[in-house]
C-alpha cells in the first residue's frame, strides 16, 4: 500500500479569500513595523505633500513608509529589489496589502520624503525610550566609513586637474582650428545639407570633460579660500593633492580597512543596555575628532539630557574635547592612544603634556584597568556597525551628495532601533 500525502492543488479556488494577516505568522516583524507605522508615527510632514485632488490616485503614503522601513530592516535597499519582493515575498505583501508598486514609484517617493523620513528617527528613538530601552547612563560613540556611490577612479586631483585643463583646451581649440580650415572638403564629402562643421562627439565629449573639471577646480579652490580664512591664513590656493570626485563631488577619499575608497563617514552614539542608536549623523570628514562635541549636542536635542557617560576610540581625542565634556557634566572615557592586545587601557604613547586633559584621562584610563567604563565601547558600538554592515548588508549609499546620504543613513539607523524595539514589544 502507498503512502498518503498531504492534498497539493495549487489550481483548487479559495472560497474566501486569505487576509494579508495571514501570510506571515502572529508575532512577525512585517506586522509589527507596518502597525507601527500607522499607529504610532505621526506621518504629517508626509500626507501635507498630498493636497492636489485630481490626477490618479497614488499609493498610500503610509503603506509606502512602512514599506521602506520594512525593506531597511530586511536588508533590502535598491527600489528595483523592494518592487520585486512586492511581487514574490509574503511577509513584504502583509506590509503592502498586496499593493505592487513599482521601482520608480518607491525611488520617487523615497527621492522626495527623504528629509520627512529622516524626522522620524527622533519619533523612534522616543518609542524606544517609552519602552525602556533608552537610560542614557552609558553611550558610546564611533563612525564608520561606507562607501559612496561613487567610484575612486572618478576622482582628480587639483594639480592634475590644472595640467589636464590646458591640455585639454588646447585640443578643443586645435580642433575647432582645423574645423575652420576643412569647411570646403567637408562641404564636398558631407553635402550642401550639413553645415560641415558640426561637433562629433568625441569633441562634445572632451568638451563636457573640460566643463566638468573646471567645475571641480572652482570647488576646491572655494573650500581651500574657505579653510584658509577659518585659520587665519593668507591664500586660497588648493593643495595639488586636493582631490574631487566627479560623480559625488561631495564624498571623499578615506582610509578603510583594504585600501582607501570613496566614502562617507557615518556616525553614531550607541546606548550600551540595549544598543539603542540615541544620535546619528553623518560627514564627509575622515577624521572623527571635530564630530564628538556635535554629538554629544545631538544626545540631548534627542533625548532632552545628556548622556551620564560616553566612551569613544582615540580618534575623538583632544583637549577641547574633553573640556567640552566637562563643560557638559559628561563623565567621559575617551582613549589617549590605540590600544595594544593584552592591555588594559587604550593609553599608547599619547600622554600629554602634565596637567593637561589628555594626560588626566591617560592616567584615569589606567587606573581602571580592565574594569574601566571604557571596556564598554568596543562591545556596545561596534556589533552595531556589524548587524548594519553585514547582517544587513549595508555597505554603500544608493544616492549622492552629502545631503541626500545623510537621509538615507537616517532611514538605517530607524530600521535599526525598530528591530531592537520589536525585541521587547514580541
């Protein structure tokens, strides 16, 4: 006798229809971020957009935030991969309800809410702290590098910029030199219908090249005028190293862990109890040392106090800093140098003149030892920049200019802090 199976009639008709609720299990993600979107987010800045009656119904802009948060916490980015999971994924139809739209509809409406998106971090982290996963009482900080959409080969430098310039203009002007010399044979092998003298495009090509790196070539200059004034110096010429990238002129080059690539430096401050990101921004500036304060500013704006403490690496060392600190009443650890494997405190050899900050916090960190606060940092901060790194595959921004990419880091560190709170409100 045969085995019996389960019945499988994939052309048998439902007689009623199945409820999106009931895709995915009770308790999944997908239902918690879309019920808290439309209940606890106040989404006003959004739906003020939507005040023309006439035309075709768009999608709901609510669907359409949860949508975008659900695929942040999914680890799926790219508009194209969001549409197609609409079509093929369950758990992203109990989200939808089983509205399909579209990658340029998702990438428009990311495109034009981004700054309304970004707002919403403050409304989550709040949700967060009502849950009790924000006390404030330890914080760390750190920034990683993430690649912008850009690559490093795109980039020129200043010097380079100059020499390629007038070589380039006195090609141009070689050509159109000639052009005016050959309009007679050119009559003769184009005919009287063509003028003769019409660009082909390899010339509009070099041309647009020139226009470019005379663009990036103004745009150094103006932030070398810029530096230059904020010290207190005379001249306003870059160095011959400057170098502008002309696919996200606003990126820059930085040190990574394999080499130097195109990147965006992306900061946050972590709540050490429950990984709770409390404050996050963004910059194009490699070294992490004029980010804390601003941080630290960004902790209270968020939460309305500051932190009680707060750790960071030797990258935000420095006597203004830590007087800062002090002048905050925030207890901080800060590292005086990098720290050595087997040792005790990240001291390494920046002391500190005696009586000044950095020496005190050397000594302070010793001191502790292996029960100082600041064995802390590494456990709190850094698993965060891993779970949005490589557990959710986040590693390069999809939009360019320094604005549009602090948008979209603001949308992962909300993906973030929605799935520790769905954590404690399973």
């Amino acid at each position: 006798m045969g085995k019996t199976f389960r019945a499988w009639d994939i052309d048998q008709p439902w007689l009623l229809p199945p409820s999106v609720r009931d895709f995915v299990p009770e308790g999944h993600i997908a239902h918690f971020i879309r019920d808290t979107v439309r209940e606890e987010l106040d989404l006003s800045r959004v739906l003020d957009c939507y005040s023309e009656e006439r035309g075709y119904p768009p999608y709901h802009p609510v669907m359409m935030t949860a949508l975008l948060l659900y695929s942040y916490c999914q680890g799926v980015y790219s508009s194209r991969r969001i549409a197609k999971a609409c079509e093929a994924r369950v758990d992203f139809m109990a989200v939808t309800g089983m509205s399909k739209p579209d990658f340029r509809t998702i990438s428009d409406f990311r495109k034009r809410h981004l700054q309304a998106l970004k707002g919403l971090f403050i409304q989550v982290l709040r949700l967060c702290q009502k849950a009790g996963l924000v006390t404030l009482g330890h914080v760390a900080l750190d920034g990683t590098k993430i690649k912008a959409n850009a690559s490093k080969h795109k980039a020129m430098s200043y010097g380079r910029m100059c020499k390629a310039e007038s070589e380039l203009r006195a090609e141009i002007d070689r050509w159109f030199t000639r052009a005016d010399t050959d309009d007679r044979t050119e009559d003769d092998r184009y005919g009287k219908d063509r003028r003769g003298d019409e660009m082909p495009e390899w010339v509009v090509n070099k041309q647009k090249r020139l226009e470019k790196i005379r663009e990036a070539k103004v745009a150094l200059e103006a932030e070398a005028k810029e530096k230059a004034q904020a010290e207190g110096k005379n001249g306003d010429k870059p160095d011959d190293k400057a170098q502008k990238n002309f696919t996200d002129p606003e990126s820059r080059i930085m040190k990574v862990g394999n080499g130097f690539e195109q990147c965006y430096n992306a900061q946050a401050a972590v709540e050490a109890d429950s990984q709770i990101i409390v404050s996050q921004t963004l910059t194009n500036a490699a070294n992490d040392k004029q980010q804390f304060d601003p941080m630290l500013v960004e902790i209270k704006k968020n939460m309305g106090r500051h932190a009680e403490e707060i750790s960071a690496d030797a990258g935000y060392c420095s006597e203004d800093n830590l007087k800062k600190a002090n002048q905050r009443h925030v207890n901080a650890y800060v590292a005086t140098g990098r720290q050595k494997h087997g040792e005790a405190a990240a001291t390494g050899s920046k002391t500190g003149k005696i009586g000044t900050r950095v020496r005190a916090m050397m000594i302070k960190l010793k001191q502790g030892g292996h029960n100082s606060r600041y064995r802390l940092r590494k456990q709190t901060v850094e698993p965060v920049f891993g779970q949005i790194k490589q557990g959710r595959g986040f590693r390069q921004f999809l939009m360019r200019g320094r604005e549009k990419v602090a948008g979209e880091w603001a949308m992962v560190c909300i993906a973030h802090n929605l799935l520790k709170l769905a954590t404690v409100s399973a």
